[in-house]
C-alpha cells in the first residue's frame, strides 16, 4: 500500500518521461553499407544538441549482406510537429562522418496528434487486457478470485509506471509492451495458486480459508520461485549484453517479475481471504472427515 501510493505521488508530481512515441519527432532511416554502431551514431549527433534522441538497428531477411539499416528518431523542436530542414541537413552530415556513402531512404514524422492517439491506444490496451482477465478468471474460478487478480495486476501495473516515473526513465511504446507481457506473467502465477487454492477448499473441508491459502502457497511455492529466477537470469543477460535498444523494455520486465511474483503470493492471496469465497465444497461440513478421522492429513 505505502508503495503505490508513492508510486501515485510520483507520477502525480513529475509525471512521466514520455519518449518520441508519445511526444511527437522525426524518423530517419539510414542505409549503410558499414555495420551499425549504436554508439558511434549517438557520439555524432550529441553536438547538434537536438534533445531526446533514439537509434536502434533494423534487421530483415530481405536485406543485402552488406546493407545495414538503422532508425534515428529525433523528438520535436519547440513544439513544431517537424524539424526543420536545416536540422535534417545537420543530421545527416554528422552521420556522413561515420560513412560518407550512407544513404537516407526516407524521413517521416510524428505529430502531437498522431502521439496522443497512441497514448489513447495503449491506455486502452492494457485495459482491455485486465478486463479479458478478469472475465476469464470469474467464469474459470469464482468473483472473488477473479476480483484478488486484477487487484494483484493494477498493483504490478502501478509499480511499473511507478518506477518509471520515480527515476525518469524513457516511457515508450515498448514499455507498453512490456506493460502487457508483465500481466500475463503475473496472471500465470496468480491462477497457478488459486488453481491450487480451489483443489485444497474441497481437499481440506475442515481446515477455514486462511490455512487452506498457507498450505496452497507453500506448495507451489518452489514452482514460483524457480520460474521467477530462471526468468530473471535470462533477463539479466539480455540487461548486460542486450545494448540500449532494449534496456528500458528489460529493465520494466526485470521490475514486473519482481513485483509479479510478490503480488502473486501475498496480493492476490491476502484480497480473496478478505473477500472470502462462498462455494458448497467450500463451506464446512459438520460429517466431513468423521469416517477417517483418525488420520492426519
């Protein structure tokens, strides 16, 4: 709770730092016969001092071997919903210093409209995702079930933007995605202890709803975990070697998992044991148990 309210206060108070994808800028698709270096471009537009820069290599099958194609987006000027041809000139004359034959196929740009629709759009796509779950969920489980996940996800999802808002880093359309992958890797982990949870209310009648939670996350305990950390050392690699391209959409996985796995066994749990669940195989029965009593479970 003390964490998403500070996750609150934070988006609330600096907001987020929005990326080219949102904001509006230019694209610039160069064509090199020179291998891309990521760095190197970068290293040749800092002079321009144009601001919020992203470049990122385009790989294709249909590419020549020798034909190396990267994206160089540049975020709007003063407002304007395009640069000026003169900064355009600029760019691609620091770029010539890396390869003097580099062609530029094609310049498009992003306007402040076109930005706040895809604002619009994934807004709505992570809400069509929570909404699907919790559909799925309350006709494969019960309401309250279905009512503990999305909680348990508005929680992850919260964090996340949380995270991003507290240390100001590039909010694009790839977090969004990654926004979506973290709830179906949370979902995952969610119905894998309910699942458990619905088998030990008709396994345990005797036993209240508490203990049943207990005995359910301890035995899919070590399935969670392994899957958490196994995840997280594949995450960990594509953070080290993977380059900036990448960096913000494994940095919000890394995160999600964490938080994903923690929302899982002690959100989504302690919610349904506040709602309680009111099922026949749940409720206890006085003549349960009494023919084999003498034997512990």
């Amino acid at each position: 709770m003390v964490a998403m309210v500070i996750a609150f206060a934070s988006f609330l108070i600096q907001g987020l730092n929005f990326g080219i994808d949102f904001t509006g800028g230019t694209s610039i698709r160069t064509d090199s016969a020179i291998p891309v270096d990521v760095g190197a471009y970068r290293a040749a537009l800092e002079t321009l001092e144009l601001g919020d820069i992203s470049i990122a290599e385009v790989n294709d099958v249909l590419f020549d071997e020798d034909q190396h194609v990267a994206l160089v987006r540049v975020q709007a000027q003063e407002g304007d919903e395009r640069i000026a041809s003169e900064t355009i000139e600029a760019i691609q004359s620091a770029l010539r210093t890396i390869d003097p034959d580099m062609a530029f196929p094609s310049v498009e740009s992003v306007g402040p409209k076109v930005s706040g629709e895809l604002i619009q759009t994934s807004i709505i796509a992570v809400a069509l995702a929570v909404i699907a779950i919790l559909l799925y969920i309350w006709l494969r489980f019960e309401w309250q079930f279905a009512v503990g996940a999305v909680l348990a996800l508005s929680h992850d999802v919260i964090l996340t933007i949380g995270i991003f808002s507290e240390l100001q880093i590039k909010f694009d359309l790839a977090i969004i995605a990654a926004l979506l992958t973290i709830v179906g890797y949370s979902i995952n982990d969610t119905v894998i202890v309910f699942d458990r949870v619905r088998e030990n209310l008709r396994k345990y009648k005797k036993k209240d709803l508490k203990e049943v939670l207990n005995v359910s996350i301890n035995e899919t305990l070590s399935r969670t975990l392994m899957t958490s950390v196994t995840t997280m050392l594949a995450l960990l690699a594509l953070f080290t070697l993977g380059g900036d391209v990448i960096r913000g959409f494994v940095f919000a996985m890394m995160w999600g998992v964490l938080i994903g796995t923690y929302s899982s066994i002690f959100v989504a749990s302690a919610i349904l044991l506040v709602l309680g669940v009111k099922r026949d195989w749940s409720k206890k029965d006085p003549s349960a148990g009494t023919k084999y009593g003498h034997i512990e479970t």
